[in-house]
C-alpha cells in the first residue's frame, strides 16, 4: 500500500466512522418535534466527510476494491445526510427522513468488510464497553471464513421473505451459541434492520437472523404467512450452526415487535424468549394466546414514553395483562425514547437471554 494511500485512509475514516456514529444518534433520538435539537446536536460532521472523500478517486486501480467499499460507505453516508438536510430546509416530512435513514444500512455494509484490515472500523462494530476488550479483539482478528460472518439468503433489496445472517467471526461448532432473530418494523427489510443488532452479537457472541417480512410488513391480520417462514429460516439456520435451543430470543421493532406476540405466543413457538420493542399489543393477544405458553414465559418489554406511533400507555397495559397470565415479564420504559429502535437495550436483552 503506498504512502499516499495510507494518508488518504488515515484521513478518511474517522469523518466517516464519526458521520456514522452522528446518524447513530439522530435515527436513536429522532422524535418529531424535536427534530431541530437533534439536528443541532450532530452539528455537521457531513462537512468534513466530503472534504476527506474527495481524495480516494484518485488512488491507483491497484486499490479499486478497497476504493469501492470507502467510497460506497462515504456515498451512502452522505445520501442519508443530504436527505434529512433537505428535511432541514423545509424541503420534506417525516417520511423523507425515514426515506433518507434507508442509505445508513447500506454504508455499514459496504464497510464492514474492511473490519479485518482497520482496527478503527473493527472498533466501530463493537458496542462501546467492548471495544477496549482485548481478549475480544484477539479472538476478531482471525477474519471471517466460509462459515462466519455476513450471508444473505433471497435478501437483496427489495425482495421479500428472505432473511439475513451474521455469525461472530470466533465461531466454532464445537460451542452453541444463543440465536437472536430480530424483525424488522413495517416497511422495512431484514438486510437492513442487521445493522441494529450487529454491534452487539459481535460483542457478546450470538448468532444474528434478520428475516424480511413476506409482505410489505408482518403478517399481522389475515393469514399468517409469516410464521412458517420464519420455522423455515431457523430451521435452515440450526442446520448449518451449532445454535442452542434453550437460548432462542425472538424480538423485533414496531411490527416487528407486535409480530413477536402474534408468532411467539403460540403454543408451538420454540423460541424461549421474546423481547417486543417499541409495539403494540391487543388484549385479545393474552386471551387467544396459549395458556401453558404464557406461564413463566421470559417476556422483555421496551418501550419510549416519547412514543407518538404506539403511546406508552399500551406498553403498561401489555405488561399487565402478561404478568396476569402468569408470564415472567421485565419491563423497561425509555424516557428519552420516542418510535425509534433503542440500540442500548440490546446487551442488556443478551444477558437477560444468558440468565444474567
């Protein structure tokens, strides 16, 4: 690598990692009326990413790979940015900022790989009380191999009914690990919604599924499609990995998490935790759902009191008419939280998961 390659890297990527960990904050503290402090609160680390970017075409074509992930990572930071700029000015609503936070997903993705090479990017998909963790970052530096890391299944963008897997790299079959399949909220995609666990599977070593909804969200009325794709994808996972069934949590956002009632109650369900966040909940749900299911059931509800979507008064009424049916609930209330996935929770699901 030469000299002038290494500069422009060096130069590079702390705006970039610094302009993700900006839009990291904005998607967890975004809350309609309060759009102009959050804003004010990342100032503006865009500006110095487009400095620091400009410099990578001009590498020779011996880097065009490494080029293509940096510069697919700066892209797609910078769109997401352009996009609640825009919303900024005036120029666009709530859905235009939703519209823009689908490019955030896409830089991880095109970054990740560069994790093995970099450890500031390594250090990047590690949650914060990890990333000084030595023992940890030994056990990372191996890499993926044919049966670790990032795989998708029928999940390109904009399919359905896929899913999407990541598996610590430190893997090894001889040791099952917890699964964690984690869904998506209405209108998103599995490929996607990876990113919000990644960090944290990482860190504490679980098995990440991240499936997409058959239609355009979960099968929440009507038929239920959904269910015995998801049997499907865990079957299909469990087949290729060593995963342990006494640590299966199924959790998930908005639908997501109203979908991890309407699959996960049922008496057939093998998942052995559920952990809905930031969902709804229908009374009805307790009185369909089996009864044998629900008695000391591990059930995790997170909850945003800011919540404009799902108010916060439905959680408190989910969490009653669960613990009366006799099923083992913790409940956590976010006071800052408004409808928007709480990324800090997940550790603490993980261990809750672990029997901590």
């Amino acid at each position: 690598m030469t000299e002038a390659v290494i500069d422009d890297i060096v130069a590079v990527l702390p705006p970039l990692l610094n302009a993700l960990e900006a839009l990291g904050f904005f998607q967890r503290h975004l809350h309609p009326p309060a759009f102009a402090t959050v804003m004010n609160a990342i100032g503006a680390p865009d500006d110095a990413l487009q400095s620091a970017h400009a410099a990578i075409d001009a590498w020779p074509e011996q880097f065009a790979g490494l080029r293509e992930r940096l510069n697919g990572a700066c892209n797609e930071t910078l769109a997401t940015f352009a996009g609640i700029r825009d919303v900024e000015r005036g120029d666009g609503d709530l859905v235009a900022v939703f519209r823009a936070l689908r490019h955030l997903p896409r830089a991880q993705e095109a970054l990740y790989p560069l994790s093995v090479q970099f450890p500031p990017v390594s250090n990047f998909f590690l949650n914060t009380a990890n990333r000084e963790n030595e023992e940890l970052l030994s056990r990372l530096e191996v890499g993926a191999s044919e049966h670790t890391g990032i795989f998708h299944d029928h999940n390109e963008p904009g399919s359905r009914g896929g899913f999407s897997v990541y598996v610590p790299e430190y893997y090894t079959r001889d040791r099952a690990m917890p699964l964690v399949m984690a869904l998506h909220g209405g209108s998103g995609n599995g490929r996607g919604f990876l990113w919000s666990w990644l960090r944290d599977a990482r860190s504490l070593g679980a098995i990440l599924v991240a499936p997409t909804a058959i239609g355009q969200t979960w099968a929440l009325m009507g038929d239920d499609t959904d269910t015995p794709n998801l049997m499907r994808i865990l079957e299909t996972v469990r087949k290729r990995w060593n995963v342990d069934a006494s640590r299966l949590l199924l959790t998930g956002m908005s639908d997501g998490g109203t979908f991890c009632y309407v699959s996960g109650l049922d008496g057939a369900s093998p998942f052995t935790h559920l952990a809905p966040v930031s969902a709804t909940f229908h009374p009805l749900m307790a009185e369909m759902a089996d009864a044998t299911r629900l008695q000391g059931l591990p059930i995790f509800i997170t909850h945003g009191k800011l919540d404009w979507m799902f108010p916060v008064q439905t959680a408190r009424q989910t969490q009653g008419a669960l613990a009366a049916a006799s099923a083992d609930v913790t409940y956590r209330e976010i006071d800052d939280l408004s409808h928007a996935y709480p990324r800090e929770i997940n550790a603490e699901l993980l261990e809750w998961l672990n029997g901590g």
